[in-house]
C-alpha cells in the first residue's frame, strides 16, 4: 500500500482542509500561551554631581614640619649631654647619676645625703668628677663621643666592679639593659684616658718618701 505524503500527491480538497485544521489548532495553542512581561525601559542616566562628602579633595603636596627641637623632644642630641669642650656642673653630674642610682626624687635629701650616696655608688665626690672630665678634656685624652653618662659608668664599674650582665643592667635607664657591646665601646677607652693621667696627678717625689 502507497504512502500519502503532502510532496507527492497534488492538491485536493482533502489536503486543503488537513492544512486548515492544523492551522487553527496551532493558533489555538498560541492563545492559551500566557502572554510574556512587558519590558522595562531604563532610563537614560544623566551625569549628576556627587555630594560634598564624596568628592575628592584635590592633590595638595604634604607638609613641611620643621625639623623637631631637641630640647623639647629631650632626643639624642639634646643639650642635656656634655660633650667635649661643654661646661661641667655638679648639679648636672647629680642629674645624670640618679638614672644609674634609680633615686629620680632627690629634692628633699641634704647635700651630705647626696654626697654619700653619690660615693657609695661611684667612689668618688661629684667635685672630683667634675675636675676629672675637665683634666681629660684639656688634656685632649677624652675620647671620641664620650658623654659624661659614659664616665659614670666606668667609675660605677671600678668602684663595684660587677660583672658585665648585673653592671650593663644596673646603668641601663628606664629599666633598660644596656648593650654589652655598647658599654665596653665607651668604658674601656675610659679606663685607659683615665691611666694617662697619672703623670699629671701622682707626685713621684711623695711616692718616693712614703717608700723610704
């Protein structure tokens, strides 16, 4: 038996009215279909300035500090250190001992008090440290950078003569140890200018009679 197919047979009544029934059926499947959402629109976006708060502020170059003032800031090269050439006091020697002897209220205590407790510690007066870092520094033995804090630390060694860890954690200030290699850069050349001054303050001739 032939197969009827709609490209071999030619058109009829039969086949016109097929065409017509398929057609209404699909139509009526489109209008059952629910009808799709309208499509939104966005609206032109037009440029708007930004608030205040969000605005940029322009490039300006950073400013110029002026340079920090030692004596304010009390930083490493305050006047607070003697040097070479400085003008040694007693009260400043007092001042820089009670960071070592860790007495900061020394107001209320006499002179003698002071005294004692400056040679308990160091085996020697404040006068007598003044005239040494005068003698070493006319002599022109002091060392490079030495500061009078550094003299102190060599007295307070050759006075108690600790060993280093107890000695660098005793003239440390604030509770801070000082370095060991720090503290024998500044103390052993001290030790040795302090040597050279033997000619200058030992009388050969009462060394002599005191022999005899």
């Amino acid at each position: 038996m032939a197969t009827h197919t709609f490209a071999s047979c030619s058109p009829c009544c039969h086949c016109h009215a097929l065409l017509l029934q398929i057609k209404s059926t699909v139509a009526s499947t489109i209008a059952l279909l629910p009808s799709p959402p309208p499509r939104k629109t966005s609206a032109p976006i037009t440029p708007t300035a930004l608030p205040l708060t969000m605005q940029q502020p322009p490039l300006q170059p950073p400013p110029q500090h002026p340079p920090p003032n030692p004596r304010a800031t009390g930083s490493a090269s305050s006047t607070n250190k003697r040097k070479k050439g400085d003008e040694l006091t007693t009260a400043y020697v007092y001042s820089i001992a009670r960071v070592i002897q860790n007495t900061y209220n020394m107001a209320d205590r006499t002179e003698t008090a002071k005294d004692r407790l400056f040679r308990d510690f160091f085996g020697c007066g404040a006068y007598i440290v003044v005239l040494l870092w005068n003698m070493m520094d006319e002599l022109d033995v002091l060392p490079h950078e030495v500061e009078v804090v550094h003299l102190l630390w060599t007295l307070y060694w050759m006075k108690c003569y600790p060993t280093e860890s107890p000695c660098t954690a005793t003239v440390g200030k604030q509770g801070r140890k000082v370095d060991p290699k720090t503290f024998r850069k500044y103390v052993y050349p001290i030790v040795y200018a302090i040597a050279s001054l033997e000619p200058y303050v030992v009388s050969l001739c009462f060394f002599c009679a005191r022999m005899t």
